[in-house]
C-alpha cells in the first residue's frame, strides 16, 4: 500500500521516542508521527544561552499575554519567558473540565514532546507498588510483577544514563546508575537529623536522568539547571537527544511533523489497525498512512482521545474499548503540600553550581512491616527536598533602605529547607475522560473532556505529609518550621496515568501484560495511558521500560506471524 511502514509510532515524546529506537533496531521501517512543530537538537534550543537581560521581559514574561494564552501552562514550573515556545497555547488547544473539577493539562506539542521540559526523576517500580491493586482491592491487578521488568529497567538505564545512590531497598530498587550528584551541607545535616530520629526512614540525592559525567557519545550535564530551554551538551536523556538520533543511526526512520492523528485505521475483516488517519495541521488536509503495527505513545490523555475518537461498527465506543473501560481510571499525582523552615548555623558555608535535581525521602507509610503504624489511609507518598541559601532577592520583603540594606544583603541569608510530598492516587472508575459531543478543535476532532477530582484517600494522604513532614524537620534541629498546602489539583504534577489500562481480564481492562490490546492484536498502548496504578514515584523510567519489552513482544510476535 502507499505510504506503508513496518509500525507506526503516535507520538515522539518519552514513549515514543524509546518505540522508535527499539523499533528500528529490531530491524521495522518505522514511521513516527508528531502532531507538533519539527525542532532540531541544539540548533531550535532559541533561548538556551541567552542571559535574563537579553530576554524582551528580563525572564519575568508578560502576564496579560499569560492570562489570555496560557492560564494552564503558564502554572508550570518548567514554563517561563525562555522556555514558553515549548509549551501550548491553552487557547488554540481548549479542553472541557467541569468548574468545580478543574485539571491542569500540560503539553508540548512539538518533535521530542514533554521530553524537553520533564523533571527527569529516574525511579523503579517495585512488587509494593505491582501488587497494591490486588492486595488492597482498589482498581485490577497489574498482569506483570517486578521481576518482569527488572531486565527492561536495566536496559533503559543503560542507554539512559541515570544518576543516582544505591540504597538497598525492597520497595525503591536499585539500578544501574552513573555517579550521583551530591547533597549540600544543609541537606546532610537534615539528612543526619531525620536518619537518627527515624530509624528506617532514609534521606537521599534523587535519581535523575542527568549525566554526571558523558555518557554514549552525551556530554555531561554543566549544571546550569535550565533543562527546559534545551541543552546542546545532550546533558539530560530527551528524544531528540538520545532515542530519535540512535533509531535515525539504522536509516530505518521517517518523521512526520505537524501531523495531528485523527484515528486509527480500523480493518474488520482482518481485525487488526490498519493504519492513522491524520489531519495536517496547517493544511487541514487529511491523509493517511499504512502500518503492520501501530503503537500509540500520545501521552495519556492524547492517546485515550485518539482511541475514542476512532470508532467503526465493532467499536462504537473507540477502539479495543469491548471493556468500556477506555477514558476511565485517570491518576495523577498529589503534591504542592509539606513543610519548610531554617536550618541553624553552616553561615560559613555556601553552594556553587545549579544542581539539576534535588533530595529525596522514600516511601515510609503502609510497607508492610511489622509494627509499622496504623495511618487512615492505604498506599503511600514519597517526599521531595530541597536545601538552598536565601540571596539579595529577601530584600524585597524586609524593612531597610540605601547604604544599610545594600550592605546587609551583600552576604547570604540563612539556609531553608522545604519538603514537598508527592502522593499515590487511587484508580478509579469515576475519573475519567470521554469526548465532547459538540464541540470540537480547530481540525474538527472533538474536544476532550476531563473529569477528575481527588478521592478522601488522597486528602487523608496529604494530610499526613504535612504532619510527617514537619515534624521531621522539628526532630532534625530546623526552626520556624511551617506546613503548606498550595492544594494543587490533578494534573498539577504532570504524571497523568490511566485511560487504557493493563489487566489480565479482557471484561475489565484494554491492554494484556505486554501492553498490546485485548481487543486489536496488533495494537500497542506503552505511554502512561497503560498505568494500571500510579505507585507515589514518578512515571517516566517505568514507561520507558514497559515501552523496550512491549516492542520485544511486537516483534517476536511478528516473526511468529501472529500479528
């Protein structure tokens, strides 16, 4: 057929770049299809060495430019004056939420998608997190265990180049890891001070997919702690730095940019995706390519659209959705709550560089072990820290004025510590997406819409990380110590999951163990859409392996011609 290809790939982000790479080196002539700009590594990275004053607005943005184009993405963390142009308009890109369920939907519509602007904290799955489904009742059982993975986190590890401490934990294992980075004096102070009050509790750097040192032909981060413009040095692991360039290596690769997938392509008589159908997102021609395998790595959201939106006589509801369970279970992550305060003395001592990352204290509620106390809640959180010097900026907020505030500011102020809980969400049916019935983009594909809203696990969860988090900080010698909750809604995290979930059972889930559909033999789903859970860590590393052993599958099941 015109424009057939061994597999399709939907998507050139995280996911999509790992199905590329693997794809083409297992020997398929690969399509990749991104509905966003084309962006070359380095030399589209616009505002990477531009320094604040070079900036139109000194990095500080144009706020009624914000409000009106960017009221989600602008909440970002990651989103500023110099990295904006990696981020969606909210308004050429609407969804639909319900107002008293609002969801904070971050996107990068571009070659590499999210890849260029994620955290790039690197943690593995374990059984507590594989088994928690069957073992607390809450959602359907994961159809794979840890052991199942374990090979394909060593293999994205390798090519990845994750930095990080071993640190000998059933229910955090290690990996294959580069040097770590280091904590500062005010983290290992902390550090010492909650190990000792604690026992069991541990205080650690974060794993993280920057490189302390080169790595595959990848220059080792510099840093500069400004990720999201781009780095030149391939310093942290994105597509357009790692995954796309090694798949383009086998002359096996054919990009296609703004290229907005419509649908799957849908055979009955051979009961198997035939292909995309796409719509050009400056012609708003459509077109369509042919493909032996289809893998859909849109992002979580984008793939439960392209799913729903592809319907035929078998599927009236979507694709692969006999279940009825497509759109539904959607998880993020709960954060933006914990603790701060000051740590007393090391008033000799400052840092120097931008570390790219920061501490990290593991899961301590609900492991299992003895003695363990009771808490009103099941699963767990993780929390997140960091440790800095207050600068010249503290000026702003205190009394003083000319020569004496000048001179009191030119020496650092006191160290501060904050400590931020990220948290499990629990899959549920209620949370779910579906498509507008009206209303539609501007290419005519209906508009997404979203409903989610935390459960009362979820805010028993945050409560306890305010609690734990405080008094770690009182038990470890930090004054002033305060809780906040800044009560960020779902999506706030960006660890969207669910929608197209693993299970064992066809009746009650899409994807089999491998990632392939129940319904649509050869149909793979390995972006965080197939997150039968969402475990308290992030995401990303899990889907890169799940996204390496799904393409294992595919292609042995191709030799085998079962596909």
């Amino acid at each position: 057929m015109k424009d057939a290809y061994d597999a399709i790939v939907v998507g050139s982000g995280i996911t999509g770049g790992w199905a590329a790479k693997e794809l083409c080196e297992r020997g398929l002539r690969t399509l990749v299809i991104e509905r966003g700009r084309h962006v070359e590594h380095g030399k589209d990275y616009v505002t990477e060495w531009l320094q604040p004053w070079q900036l139109a607005h000194r990095g500080r943005g144009e706020p009624d430019l914000y409000e009106r184009d960017y009221p989600i993405q602008s909440r970002n963390y990651a989103f500023s004056e110099a990295t904006r142009h990696f981020f969606v308009s909210d308004r050429e890109h609407p969804y639909v939420t319900p107002e008293d369920k609002p969801f904070r939907w971050i996107r990068g519509y571009q070659l590499g998608g999210r890849s260029l602007i994620w955290g790039r904290a690197c943690w593995r799955w374990s059984d507590l997190d594989f088994t928690a489904n069957a073992r607390d009742g809450h959602g359907v059982d994961w159809p794979i265990r840890y052991r199942d993975l374990a090979p394909w986190y060593d293999h994205v590890e390798r090519f990845v180049g994750v930095s990080g401490e071993r640190l000998g934990l059933p229910h955090l294992p290690d990996g294959e890891f580069l040097p770590a980075w280091q904590m500062n004096c005010a983290e290992r102070v902390v550090k010492g001070g909650i190990e000792r009050a604690f026992p069991g509790r541990r205080m650690t750097i974060t794993r993280v997919a920057n490189l302390t040192q080169a790595h595959l032909g990848r220059g080792a981060c510099q840093a500069r702690n400004q990720c999201a413009r781009g780095c030149s040095f391939s310093g942290y692991f994105s597509s357009l730095s790692a995954t796309l360039p090694a798949a383009r290596l086998t002359g096996r690769l054919t990009v296609v940019t703004d290229a907005i997938v419509h649908s799957v392509i849908y055979d009955e008589r051979r009961d198997r995706a035939a292909g995309v159908r796409v719509i050009d997102a400056n012609t708003k021609a459509t077109r369509e390519y042919f493909g032996g395998i289809v893998f859909l790595c849109a992002s979580t959201l984008g793939t439960a659209q392209v799913l729903l939106n592809s319907k035929s006589a078998r599927f009236p509801k979507g694709l692969a959705n006999s279940s009825g369970e497509v759109g539904h279970n959607l998880m993020d992550h709960i954060s933006k709550a914990g603790a701060r305060g000051i740590v007393p003395g090391l008033e000799d001592k400052y840092v120097y560089g931008r570390r790219p990352t920061g501490a990290y204290i593991p899961r301590f509620r609900n492991l299992g072990s003895a003695g363990e106390a009771k808490v009103g809640f099941v699963r767990g959180y993780g929390i997140q820290a960091g440790a800095s010097r207050e600068g010249w900026a503290r000026g702003a907020d205190e009394p003083g004025l000319g020569v004496e505030l000048k001179q009191r500011l030119r020496d650092p102020g006191p160290w501060q510590i904050s400590l931020q809980g990220y948290g499990e969400c629990l899959p549920r049916h209620e949370n779910y997406v579906d498509l507008d019935p009206v209303r539609t983009d501007q290419w005519g594909i209906p508009l997404l819409r979203i409903h989610c809203a935390w459960s009362d696990n979820e805010r028993a969860i945050r409560a306890d990380v305010k609690t734990q988090a405080a008094e770690m900080l009182e038990r470890a010698g930090c004054r002033e110590v305060e809780t906040y909750d800044d009560d960020g809604p779902p999506g706030f995290s960006v660890h969207e999951m669910g929608t197209a979930r693993m299970g064992r059972d066809p009746k009650t889930s899409v994807l089999n163990a491998h990632n392939q559909a129940h319904d649509v033999p050869n149909l793979f789903v390995s972006d965080g859409a197939c997150m039968a859970s969402s475990s308290c860590v992030n995401p990303s590393l899990t889907y890169m392996a799940l996204t390496a052993r799904a393409v294992d599958h595919a292609v042995n099941e191709l030799k085998r011609q079962n596909l």
